[in-house]
C-alpha cells in the first residue's frame, strides 16, 4: 500500500511540476495516508537498498577535482557550527516562551538532527517523548518539502529530475559496487555507526569513481525509485500519530523549520560570499534535515557529494556532545 501511494505522490508531484517531485510527492502523501491511519511501513530491506542506491549516487559525484577544494572545507565547518548552535538554543528559547515546553523537551526538539539519538535521550531524561518524537518527524518533513523550494527560487537548478547526469555506470560494475556497499553496511550497522549503509554506499561508490574503476552515473531507474522510497520512508514516521497531537506540534515544527531554513540561507550566503562555494552546495550541505534526505536532495541537484556528506557526518557528531551538555539530567 505505501508504494502505490507513494508512487501517486510522486506522479502528482510531477505532473505540477513541483520541487524535486520524487521525493516531495511520496513524503506528503505518504504522509497525509498514515495520519488517515492506513498501514505505511516500509520494509527493512526496502528501506536498506534505498539508503544504499542514495550512498552510491553520492559516491559517483566525487572526483580529484572535488577532493582538491577540501582544504578550504574547516572554515565551513566552522561557520556550520555556529549555525547550529543558533538554530539549537534559538528555537528551544521559542518554544519554550510561545509553546510552553519545558526545558528538556523544548531543547531536545529543538535539536537540529540526529533524531535517533536525540529520541533515545529523550526515553531517559524527563522529557515528553511524543511531542519531541512528532516535532522532529514533522521538522525533518518541512525541510524535505522547503529546500527543494528554496533553492528553485534561488537558482535556475532543473529540479524535474528527469534528466541523467551523464554515461550511466556498466550493469556489472553497478552490481558489484552494490554487492560491496551492502557488505560493508552489515559490517557498519554492526559497530552502530549511523546511516550506515548510506555511507557504506558512498564509501565503495567513492573509491570506485575515484579510481576509474567504476565509472558512470547511478541510472534513473535505481535513482529515482529510491528517492521516492526515501520520501514514504519520512511520511511513515507519522504511522499512529493522532491528529491531537499533530495539532499540538505543528507550530512548534515550522517555526523550527523556519527558524532552520533562514540561518541555513545567511550562513551559506557567509560563506559563499567569503570562499566561493556554490550556494547550492552549501544550502544542501547545512541544512539540517535527515541525513539520508539531504544526500538524495545532494544527488536531484549536482552538489558536491564529499563536501555535502562531510558537513552531515560534522553536524551528527557535533550534536552528539551538544545536546547531552544542555539538557538536565535527572
């Protein structure tokens, strides 16, 4: 069922020519059929080859000339950094004056990412659990449909995505490749290690390019499907999600995502107008959606995918000594 309604959203989005429709399309409907209570799990595996197919993709856009630029990647980092640190005590301090949370559960929602991490300390701290849990899902949600919408208005970017990137990759190089990364994610879901078979996937897809031993683009009909798996992946999240609660959250989350979306546009703009980046490549690499999503959203628009996975991994690992350091334990 959440395929042939995720493939509806994503027909839909196309049709109206919205933003990066393949993943924007089966999010919102995806979305809208788990609220209405009908069943929108995502099988496992499914949900692995997706993350793994988007890893690859990644990995088909590194080359010498993207590793070349990486010494001037610190002084991104470090404007990142401070960017979080605004969008994590900026929008707790929100929701704490026009929301009335209390302490932990304001800052734990408010936190930019990392939403595992961030659900597991909210089942240990004295925090309201389903109010982080539906803010966040509903935060990750507004970013998925405002960046792609963003970036539109902000640059002449095809976001159809229905053009190939180029020559696509050799059936058996693109097999073995996939066979590799799904090795690697077991071997890296093992030590726990988050998005790990995205990363697994950019990984074996990185060194395959980077060596000329794989060469050629992720073809559409591996791309797009997991694009749109990614999109029902983020509408499932509100399977079981009482409309109550949505009512209770939803502002909370798009002030959050708003608050999100407008240091993500002043850093980048810094940081583009000090080192030259690419606004897209640094719109993409600071906004602090799900992993995943921002890799497939790195893929649809041609950004640097070292330098979009690089700022994510930061931004995970950055967060993982912030907000146990601001949050009161018992």
């Amino acid at each position: 069922m959440p395929l042939l309604i995720g493939g509806v959203g994503a027909f839909m989005a196309w049709m109206l020519a919205i933003p990066a429709p393949f993943l924007t399309g089966p999010a919102a409907m995806v979305t809208l059929a788990s609220l209405m209570g009908v069943q929108t799990d995502i099988p496992v595996p499914l949900r692995d080859s997706c993350f793994t197919a988007i890893g690859l993709g990644m990995g088909a856009g590194v080359t010498p000339e993207v590793l070349a630029s990486a010494a001037r990647w610190p002084l991104s980092l470090f404007v990142l950094s401070a960017a979080l640190g605004v969008i994590f005590f900026g929008g707790a301090k929100l929701l704490q004056r026009f929301y009335s949370l209390d302490r932990n559960t304001a800052r734990l929602s408010a936190a930019p990412g990392h939403l595992s991490y961030v659900l597991s300390l909210s089942t240990v701290i004295r925090a309201d659990v389903a109010v982080v849990t539906v803010i966040q899902a509903l935060r990750v949600l507004f970013l998925t449909l405002l960046v792609p919408a963003v970036v539109s208005v902000i640059s002449d970017v095809d976001l159809g995505m229905t053009q190939s990137p180029g020559a696509p990759i050799s059936l058996i190089a693109l097999g073995l490749t996939a066979v590799l990364a799904v090795g690697l994610g077991l071997i890296l879901k093992r030590l726990h290690i988050p998005a790990s078979y995205l990363l697994a996937g950019m990984i074996c897809s990185t060194i395959g390019h980077g060596s000329g031993l794989t060469p050629g683009a992720i073809p559409l009909w591996v791309s797009l499907p997991s694009f749109a798996i990614m999109g029902m992946l983020i509408g499932a999240r509100f399977s079981g999600v009482t409309m109550d609660l949505i009512r209770r959250a939803f502002g909370a989350a798009f002030v959050l995502a708003v608050l999100a979306l407008f240091v993500t546009v002043l850093a980048a703009m810094i940081v583009s107008a000090s080192l030259g980046f690419s606004m897209i490549d640094l719109l993409i690499a600071f906004a602090p959606g799900g992993l995943e999503t921002m890799a497939a959203l790195a893929i649809m628009l041609d950004a640097d995918p070292a330098f979009v996975a690089l700022h994510h991994v930061y931004r995970i690992v950055f967060l993982t000594f912030l907000v146990p350091a601001f949050v009161t334990w018992d």
